[in-house]
C-alpha cells in the first residue's frame, strides 16, 4: 500500500505536466476561434486613401504627405490626429468570438452593415471593415471582408467611424495657411450705406496699413488678429454645394477676407479667401472658403473676429522707435530752428551746445519725453489735418546719429483743451491726453548737479 502511495505522489506531479502540455496545444490549435486578435493588419504609416459609406452619405479622405484632406463630398482639410485615432482603432479591433460573415445572425447586421469603413494601402490591396448594430453585451458587430469574419468587439470602432459619417473628420478651420508669418491682409465689406476696405503689407521694417489711410500698423495687433482668424471655425455644413450662391448671398457677398501666407510645401505665396453672405440666426453669416462647394455656418462671434476696425491695427504710439533705440533728440522751434538738441551716451543724455561741446544734463526729463513718444498709445486718431497756429514744437527722433534714414519727424500741437496732437509725415493725427509730459523747452533739462 505504501509503495502504491509513493507511485502516486511521482506520477500525479508528470500527468498533470502532460495534461496541461495538451491543452495548451489544444489551445493553439483552435487558436483562431479562442484568441482576441485583430480581424485585420496594416500599417498605418502606409494608409493611402480612407473612404467611409453608409446611407447617410459617404467620405472620401486622401493623405499627402503627412497630412490629410477630404476630396468628397467636398475638399477640405482634415483633422490628422482623428484620422490617426481612427485607423489605430480599427487595427485594434478584435472581436470577443467569430463568426463566418454570412452566418452572422441577422441583428448583427453584418450582412447589412450600418457603415463600411475602406483602408486604402499603396499596392492597392484593402482592408474594408463592415460596421454592424450594437451588441447587447455594450459592444458593437464588426467584420471584415478579406478574413469573412466577424464579431462582438469594443464598440469604439463603430462610435467613431458613425461620427466620421457626421463631420468628426474633416478640420473645420476657415483658413489652412493663416499664421503670423502671412505677409498682406486684404478685409472688404459693404452694406447699403458704406464700403471699407482695409489693406495691410508687410514690409521690410515691418506691417504698415495702405488702406482706408496710410499709417504704420501695429504689429502686436496684426498678429493677435492673424492668430485669431487662425483659430477661427465653421459651425457647420448648411449645404453641400454652394450653386450660383444667389441664396445665402455669396455671389455678391456682404465681405471678402483675403489673407497671403507662404506655402512652405510648395515654395511659393497661397491667398486665401473667405466670402461672407447673408446674415443667418443668431447673428450668424453664411460663408463660403474660396470657390469650394460647400455653403458653410458662421456664428457671430467668428463674423467679429473677421471684421475688426481699421483703428484696431494702427499703431497708436506718436514715433514707431523704441525707447531704448532712440540716441538723438532735436527739438525745433515753429520756423523749424534747432531749439535744443539731446545725444544719449552710456553714462546718460548730454545737451549739445552751439559750439558742438556737449553738456551732462539731469536726463529725468528726457527719459519721461522718450516714453511719451515711444511707449505711450494715444487716446484717439483722426485724420483731421491740425491747424498750422496750434503747433508748438517739431522733434526729430534718431536711432543712428550719423544716419538720416534712421530719423523721424513729428510735428506736435496743443489743441484748444489743452490736450497734445501728434503727427508723424503720414495721414494721422494721435491725440494725447493733457496730462502726458512733454518737456520741450531748454530749461526743462538743466545741466546735472
């Protein structure tokens, strides 16, 4: 009996080895059935062309380079990282169990899918994923056509390839290229009673306005507008194809805006040009990107950012210099005599004397006069020219002392209230408060103690 014990304890430990050896390969055998593995392999790096289908309508999505665009229903951008999102779900998805497709039960509805989801690869070979009813169990019915099988899978395939079908694809930015790189904005409006037009350019010493008037423009402005309308989107699709655009009143739109940019792909200047129409709900507008087809929904808050007022990119410093780069000060009397004449130098500001020597003077003044005409933003602009018997003082502000080209010329008044009228050779007058020091008289820097 005991030598009976002893051989069980040896032989329990080897038959349990062995059984276990047989069911793992078992297991592999029938591998196909028990496993959860995708029901398809590709790379998404290589994905061409994704197309989706369903009685909703249908979406064609084409790669170039590393970025993605409908071609149908209509062009326009994509959001590459739903995109991505999508494919590496759909590589992902691996059913609960298979089936045969044409032995799916009918509420599956594999046989009669909801959607088709197409993966494109460059030989030409596709992987097309059928998109079938929900499962009790929270999952969702997918299949695939080359493996003819198909199953209960995590429903994030079919949530996903549904919202594409709804728009969750496409990049609904207005503009593609827009950044603060853009060189020349262009904004067009009308209405019954008035047109406007406001043109700005980049130029070598920066942005300057050309249009309604000419005065150098705020660079600050420009770019925070130009990374507004950067951000701006679309509500939606209100039609597919735009027609003759007599409806929504895009063939004689309420404004134009027309941006250039730089496409770095291609090397060479794109313009971009969004039209709007007529006024919709909520103070909406109707608008149209370029000559695409689509009729697209603007809400109000996207139409303001669009037309701003022109006084918004005027810059409303009285000098374009900056306060650090400004070396030489010349203050002339009504006749245009020098009334005195300020040199800065590293120990501080100096006062040129008549004979050329120079003299030390208590620069606190002089510093308050420079951030009066370089920092300080006036209160209005108007292109009302001011009467000749209200100027008081011209200044001449360098950057180089040895270079004219590097001078500006303001003619400063003092209105009737008392309040200071700055003019800088171009067709604006910046209007100061009363209060903004200007000490424009030799004793206002005396020599330094």
């Amino acid at each position: 009996m005991r030598q009976l014990n002893r051989l069980i304890r040896w032989m329990l430990p080897a038959c349990m080895i062995a059984l276990a050896l047989m069911l793992g390969w078992l297991w592999r055998v029938d591998a196909s059935q028990s496993l959860q593995l995708p029901l398809a392999k590709f790379a998404i790096a290589q994905v061409q062309q994704l197309r989706i289908d369903s009685a909703q309508g249908s979406a064609t999505f084409v790669r170039t380079g590393d970025a993605w665009r409908q071609t149908k229903p209509f062009e326009q951008m994509a959001d590459t990282v739903a995109i991505r999102q999508l494919l590496a779900t759909a590589a992902d998805t691996a059913p609960v169990y298979r089936v045969a497709l044409d032995q799916a039960p009918a509420q599956s509805r594999l046989q009669n899918p909801e959607a088709t989801l197409c993966i494109l690869m460059p030989d030409q070979s596709v992987v097309r994923y059928r998109i079938g009813a929900d499962h009790p169990a929270g999952l969702a019915w997918i299949g695939e056509e080359a493996a003819g099988q198909g199953g209960p899978a995590s429903p994030a395939l079919r949530k996903l390839t549904l919202a594409a079908i709804a728009g969750a694809l496409r990049d609904d930015r207005l503009f593609e290229f827009v950044s603060v790189d853009s060189d020349r904005i262009v904004i067009e409006s009308h209405d019954a009673a008035t047109e406007l037009r406001i043109e700005l350019q980049r130029a070598a010493d920066g942005w300057r306005m050309q249009s309604p008037f000419d005065a150098r423009a705020d660079a600050s402005a420009v770019a925070a507008f130009l990374q507004g309308i950067a951000r701006v989107r679309y509500q939606g699709v209100v039609q597919a194809s735009a027609g003759d655009g007599v409806l929504h009143g895009l063939a004689q739109p309420f404004a134009r805006i027309t941006v250039r940019t730089l496409d770095v792909g291609k090397g060479e200047p794109v313009e971009e040009c969004v039209r709007l129409g007529n006024e919709a709900t909520g103070g909406g507008r109707f608008a149209r990107i370029n000559e695409r087809d689509p009729v697209l929904a603007l809400d109000a808050k996207a139409v303001a950012a669009l037309l701003p007022q022109p006084a918004n990119f005027v810059d409303a410093r009285a000098c374009s210099l900056q306060p650090e780069e400004v070396v030489m000060l010349r203050v002339l009397d009504t006749e245009g005599a020098t009334r005195f004449e300020l040199q800065r130098t590293p120990r501080g500001w100096n006062r040129r004397n008549p004979d050329g020597t120079d003299t030390p003077i208590d620069d606190r003044n002089a510093r308050e006069l420079v951030r009066s005409l370089c920092e300080v933003r006036a209160a209005a602009i108007t292109t009302e020219v001011i009467a000749p018997e209200w100027l008081v003082a011209s200044l001449q502000l360098s950057s180089t002392a040895q270079s004219t080209d590097a001078t500006r010329t303001l003619r400063v008044s003092r209105l009737a209230d008392a309040k200071w009228a700055i003019r800088e050779g171009e067709g604006l007058t910046r209007l100061f408060s009363a209060n903004l020091p200007m000490p424009l008289q030799p004793a206002d820097h005396p020599p330094k103690r």
